[in-house]
C-alpha cells in the first residue's frame, strides 16, 4: 500500500485553528497531505505519581496502537508534562525512523517561566517540536546549523531561536530518506 499522508492524533483537545496550521507547516516541510484526528487516550496508566509526569515511552508506544495502516508518520500532540527516565523533562519524543512521534506544549508555555502568556509563541514554539520530532521519524539526526529544525533544542529559548524550516542540508537528507517511502505522488520539495 502506497501511504500518502501524514496524520496528526490530537489528544489534548486542540483548536481547530491550530491543528490546521499545523497541517500547513507539516505539508510545506514534508511535501505531504496532513490530517488529523481526536482520539482519548486513557492517560492515567502513563503517570508517574513521584515526578509527577508522564512517561513518553509509553504515550509512543500507544500512539502507534491508535495510528491508522495508510499513513506514512503520525504524531500525537498532548499537554501533558513528558519525560523519560533520563531526562527531568520532554518537549517531544520520536523514534529514529519510527512511525510515530509525541508532542507536548505542556513545557513551551510562558507561564511556567514566570512570563506573561503569549499564545502566538506558544503556537510556534509548539510547531517547532511537531516539525523537529517528526523529522526524526523520517530518520534526520540532530543538526548543528543554530537555526535548524533539527537543532537540539533543551530550553524554550533554544526553540525560539530556530527557524521552523530544514537548513537546505537537512531538507536534501529528507528528499533521500521519504525515497524509501514509496510514495507515488510524493513531489520534491
Ligand atoms: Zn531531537
Ligand atoms: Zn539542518
């Protein structure tokens, strides 16, 4: 089966507004069709009472449980406070080549920081993580180009710092690495 489509599995209620820009963003990067989907996922066996988080690895394992046959890549996009054991927190989680991807903007918000909320920030910085993670799944390492999406972003101020594109080296590897998706109606970008 060809796949010809990128899908976005929205669990943390999103706007409308948003998921769509989103799907804007991800279909200018990738050159694919986007769309997106609700889904609940049942989040409370993911939690870890002593941090106080939720475990990434295991939102990703259950994203892909809830992920449809034709699509290409999905990401979940969730509010919730991600982590891994061996970091204290996640902005997103993805596997190198896998076929699925998280996000959160739990971590992106300005109030965390003690800053006014900014809502526009938030919706870009959020697009930064959608757009890094699943440049992941198609299988692009971390870049060190300072204002590529696939820079390694640690802090907010990291991803304020990249633009939401692929520097022209990243977006080269990408038109490689989507070759072995078989995508008939795939055009470069
Ligand atoms: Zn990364
Ligand atoms: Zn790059």
């Amino acid at each position: 089966m060809s796949k010809q489509r990128i899908l976005l599995i929205s669990c943390g209620h999103f706007e409308k507004d948003l998921l769509e820009s989103l799907a804007h963003d991800i279909c200018r990067e990738f050159g694919y069709p986007v769309s997106y989907k609700e889904c609940c996922l049942e989040m409370s066996g993911y939690y870890h009472p002593g941090r106080r988080q939720y475990n990434a690895n295991d939102i990703l394992q259950a994203t892909a449980a809830v992920s449809e046959p034709d699509v290409v890549k999905a990401i979940g996009l969730h509010r919730v406070d991600l982590f891994i054991p061996i970091l204290t927190y996640i902005f997103g989680q993805a596997f190198l080549g896998g076929d699925t991807a998280i996000a959160s903007l739990f971590r992106l918000r300005n109030e965390l920081y003690g800053l006014e909320p900014d809502q526009h920030l938030l919706t870009d910085r959020f697009r930064k993580v959608v757009l890094h993670e699943l440049g992941h799944s198609f299988g692009l390492i971390h870049c060190m180009n300072p204002v590529c999406i696939m820079r390694s972003s640690t802090y907010v101020e990291d991803l304020d710092q990249k633009k939401s594109h692929f520097c022209s080296t990243c977006a080269e590897k990408l038109l490689q690495l989507r070759g072995q998706y078989d995508n008939d109606c795939m055009k470069p970008i």
